[in-house]
C-alpha cells in the first residue's frame, strides 16, 4: 500500500540525504571542517561540565577538550582527549564539526590545567604514558613534537599526530561508559 504521506516522507528524506552530500563536498571545498577556522576556543569556569557524563571540568586533572558545531554557540565539552576522539572520530558522527580545541599540556599543570587551547588537529598526542586523566589513561596533547617527545620519554607512551589515532585507541572502554559511581 503506496500513501502520499510516505511518497512525500521518501522524497524529503532523499532531498535531505542530497543536501548533506553537498553540504560534505562543500566543506571538503575549504569550508572550515574541524579546525579552528575563524571559531575561537572557550574558557572552562566552574560550572563547565563533561557533555558525555556531566563531570565538572575543573575538578580534575589532565588535558581537556571542546568541539564547536555548525550553528550552535557553545561547544560539547569533555573532561578527556580520549572522549573527544571517540565522539569524533564515530562513524556516526553527523553534525558538522567548525572548530576542536585541545589543551597544551606543555605549557599548563597537569593537575589544574587552565587555559592554552590549541587546535586539536595541529596537536601532537602521547598515547599510553603513565599519567592520569579524569577519567584514567588519556591522550596528552601538545602544540610541539618536542614537547610531546619529553613527555614520553618521562612518562612513557608513543606519539602520535592527530590522523594517527584511530577509533580503536579511543576506545572507552573502563572510562566514562562503565563508570558506576557516577
């Protein structure tokens, strides 16, 4: 049974799905796709939380990320590198990413990391060090290889530029999703 409802719900849904195809082919063209393009990066204060487990940002150590989305004003906050690329990096991942913003762990404490956001794209990541995000092991991020090198050879850990790390190393596994005294 054929209704004009649903001939009409096909035809929307085909426009749409053509929509976002040029949308993608138009970002893939230059518009700003994930870097910091013209989108500048946000302070976290006090009642920042974690978009994935309501955290509070500043109650704990290790780098911290934000990614900005076409069309809205403030960002999805992530109290870890590790969350920002799982939700990045998801193949299911459909709205359009403008800007991700990752703190230099080079040039702020590690415990009460404040400020110093950098393009999360441009950044160097230590993978598997020995020290401890808010939600465990996490990704170090660093504007410099140099630095980014030092702080693996203190802290063990293998660096990686942002294309290097895959959905698999962003596992969250033993983090935020099993997490049971949240």
């Amino acid at each position: 049974m054929h209704t004009p409802w649903l001939q009409a719900f096909s035809f929307d849904r085909r426009r749409f799905l053509i929509a976002g195809a040029a949308t993608g082919l138009l970002a893939a063209c230059g518009a700003p796709s994930g870097g910091s393009g013209s989108v500048v990066a946000l302070e976290i204060d006090r009642s920042t939380s974690c978009s994935l487990d309501g955290m509070l940002l500043g109650d704990y150590p290790g780098p911290k990320a934000q990614i900005h989305y076409s069309g809205l004003s403030q960002p999805d906050w992530f109290c870890d590198t590790l969350e920002m690329f799982n939700v990045y990096l998801n193949p299911e991942q459909a709205r359009l990413v403008t800007a991700l913003f990752v703190q230099d762990m080079g040039k702020t404490d590690w415990d009460k990391p404040v400020g110093n956001w950098i393009d999360a794209k441009k950044a160097f990541y230590v993978l598997g060090s020995k020290r401890l995000g808010s939600m465990g092991p996490t990704a170090a991020s660093f504007s410099s290889q140099a630095d980014a090198q030092a702080f693996a050879a203190q802290h063990g850990g293998k660096v990686l530029k942002f294309d290097e790390v895959t959905p698999d190393m962003a596992n969250l596994d033993g983090g935020a999703l099993h997490d049971q005294t949240m």
